[in-house]
C-alpha cells in the first residue's frame, strides 16, 4: 500500500531564511503525481507545487522548489526567502490509484508546521 | 482558476438533524469531486469520491447511509449528514478535479460543524 511520510511534525525558519520540509513516500507504481499543499490557519488548503513523476526535472513555483528523487521516493519542498505570511501546516501527498479506471486519490502525510520567526 | 466553493461555512445544528453541504467548482467542470474529514491538527481523512451521475464510493468504515453524497452535475456535489450526532462535530473539505484525481484537486474552504 502506498504511504506517504512527514518525518518533521513542526520546523521553524528566521524570515527571509531558507528551509526544507522533507517527505518520502513507498509505491510500487512507476507514473503517479506528488503535491505539496499549504494550509493556513484559515483552513483553506492551498496547491503549493505539483510533480509528475516522469518528469525528471523538479518543479519549481516562485520561492517554491522540490527536490525529486524517484529512486530515493523522495519529495522534499525548499521555501526560499521565507515570508510570514508562508506560517502554515504543509501537507505531502501522493497520486494513487483507486482501481485499474482513471480515478486516483490523495494519500496524505501527517503534515509540518511551519513557523515563520520575525 | 481553479475555484471551488462550499456552503456552509459554518452550521449548528441539533443532535438527530440532518445538515446539507454544497460543493461547487465555480470555473471549471469536476468530473470528480472527493469529501474529507479532518480533526483539529491532523490530517485529512478521505471519505467518499464521487464521479458525476454515478453512486459515490466510500472509504473503508464511512457509513453510506449516514454520509450521502450526490454528485448530480459537474459542478455541485453534496454532503448531507444524516441524524446528526455530536461525535460527527468536525470539519468537512470538499475537493473538485478534472479527470479523475489524476489532475490536481482543488479545495474548497471547508464547513466546520458542530452539533448539539
């Protein structure tokens, strides 16, 4: 069964300052999608940066950049030049399947929360 | 883009009610659109996936007769929780996609429940 693994509960970074937010996750599956998603105290889950895993190139969003590493089933997420305004539980999820049609759902990491220190 | 909505944001209702939650995509057509649950500082735990015009399929141990899900056009999918109880009190989080899942999903706001 794919599971996906936040190992860091809670980071904290100086603003202005970088940090990276590490996931792994387990599959047996060789095309599949990987996510980070932001959600702020407002509770609204907001897309951070999406991979598909056939792509070699990792993803890269403003401040926001991973780094991929299929062979590892690794997905980690660096914030550069961090805001406050970046203060969050960052989630990582992984694009399984859900049977042999098109239909796939998210498996989800336990999150990190990320404090932004003035 | 990429918009979805849900309503209620807030509801109170008494135990033994039920309470109705809408789910749009108000750009973009959802050929799915999933339900969540998610408890203070977890999180989200899938409940159902809905394709348009077809039944929901349901997570391991979510109660279909108590959580129903119509999905009746690709741009609104409803939760209704059926004979309320306090232990349903939580936060609900509707998401919309594309083709299947295998596209990015799109989050609504969520709908914080609390019953009596």
């Amino acid at each position: 069964a794919q599971t996906v693994t936040q190992s860091q509960p809670e980071m904290s970074v100086q603003e202005a300052e970088t940090v990276t937010l590490s996931c792994t996750y387990d599959t047996s599956e060789s095309d599949y999608y990987l996510f980070w998603y932001k959600q702020p105290p407002s509770r609204q889950m907001i897309l951070v940066i999406r991979q598909e895993a056939y792509k070699q190139q990792n993803a890269t969003e403003n401040r926001f950049s991973v780094n991929f590493q299929k062979a590892a089933k690794s997905f980690s997420l660096k914030i550069s030049d961090s805001q406050l305004g970046d203060a969050a539980m960052y989630f990582c999820a992984y694009s399984a399947h859900i049977n042999a049609g098109n239909n796939r759902k998210l498996i989800w990491g336990l999150g990190t929360s990320l404090a932004v220190n003035p | 883009g990429a918009v979805v909505s849900q309503h209620p944001s807030r509801v109170i209702c008494k135990s033994g009610t039920s309470v109705k939650i809408e789910c749009r995509s108000l750009d973009f057509q959802a050929t799915t659109m999933f339900w969540y649950r998610q408890f203070p500082k977890q999180s989200l735990m899938l409940m159902a996936t809905s394709n348009e015009g077809s039944k929901a399929t349901y997570e391991q141990g979510v109660e279909k007769d108590k959580f129903l899900i119509n999905h009746a056009s690709l741009t609104l999918s409803t939760l209704t929780v059926t004979s309320a109880h306090p232990e349903d009190s939580s936060f609900y989080i509707c998401s919309a996609s594309t083709s299947g899942g295998a596209d990015t999903q799109y989050f609504g706001p969520g709908t914080r429940l609390t019953v009596l």
